[in-house]
C-alpha cells in the first residue's frame, strides 16, 4: 500500500498538488442503499409522501451535493463537473431504495469523492423525507464501485 497522499513528509495535512497531473477525462460511479420499513416504501412509490416526490427531491439533492464536495470535505479539489446523474430505485427485498451515481469531468483530479458524496446526500434526503414515519431507516453498502482516467487508470470493484 502507497503513503497517504493528504500529508506531508513532517506528517502535516496538505490538499495534494495536482498541478503537474495531466488533464484526462475522469469517471466515477457510486452507490448505497437504505432500508426501509415496507410501508415506507410504498409511500413513496404511491406518492403518499406530503413533503412531495422523495425521489425527485433526493436526486436534486446529490446532484448539489456533487457540486459542492470541495465545500464540504477539507481537502478536495474544487471541479468543474460534466456529469452527474443518479438514479434512484425502490427495491422490494428487503425493502429499500438503491442510489446510484456516475460523475465525469476532464480535469487533473478524480470524482471518486464528488460520487460517493452524491449518494451519501441523496440517501440522507430519502431519510430526512420519511424520518416523521420511520425512524428506523438504515443506509448501508455506500462505496466506490469504478472509477476511469488518471495516473492510476481504471479500478472497479469485483
């Protein structure tokens, strides 16, 4: 395993210089989930939800949250992004939606942490939409699932 690449050589944090990085188009794709009682689930497929379209309002939530990753862990790279798309799918068992986001850009620096937080974001809001009716909601299986470009090419998880 390679050194920590967010601090120094006295062992201080530093943001990471990309500045001799070639730009190359980056991709990253991420994903989690969050269980839900059953009920739950059928309120928001039903549309039920009188905060509105959970899922429409989760998905413009991780988009923000993409766009605004630099603003929101310390030593991240601020990007211009060139996509960021989730989609969002209820699932029966156990029930539960899945999030799913795939974020590109051409830069010096990659998007791993632009998708993870999409997702991360987009989960909360489901939670945060249906917390009056179940409090009991989990998120789990959050993590990296490919990521192309850069120095250190392609990964995916097998």
């Amino acid at each position: 395993m390679s050194k920590l690449s967010h601090f120094n050589a006295a062992g201080d944090a530093h943001m990471v210089d990309v500045g001799d990085k070639a730009v190359t188009r980056r991709k990253a794709v991420a994903e989690g989930r969050i269980r839900m009682h059953p009920d739950t689930l059928t309120m928001i497929r039903e549309g039920d939800h009188k905060k509105g379209d959970v899922l429409g309002i989760a998905r413009i939530a991780g988009i923000m949250a993409a766009k605004k990753t630099a603003d929101l862990i310390p030593l991240c790279h601020p990007l211009n992004l060139d996509r960021v798309d989730l989609i969002l799918n209820p699932e029966d068992d156990p029930a539960g939606v899945r999030c799913r986001a795939t974020v590109a850009t051409q830069n010096r620096t990659g998007v791993e942490m632009e998708a993870l937080t999409a997702v991360h974001i987009a989960l909360l809001t489901v939670y945060d939409m249906c917390k009056a009716v179940d409090r009991g909601m989990v998120m789990e299986g959050i993590g990296l699932v490919e990521k192309s470009g850069g120095r250190s090419g392609d990964w995916n998880k097998k």
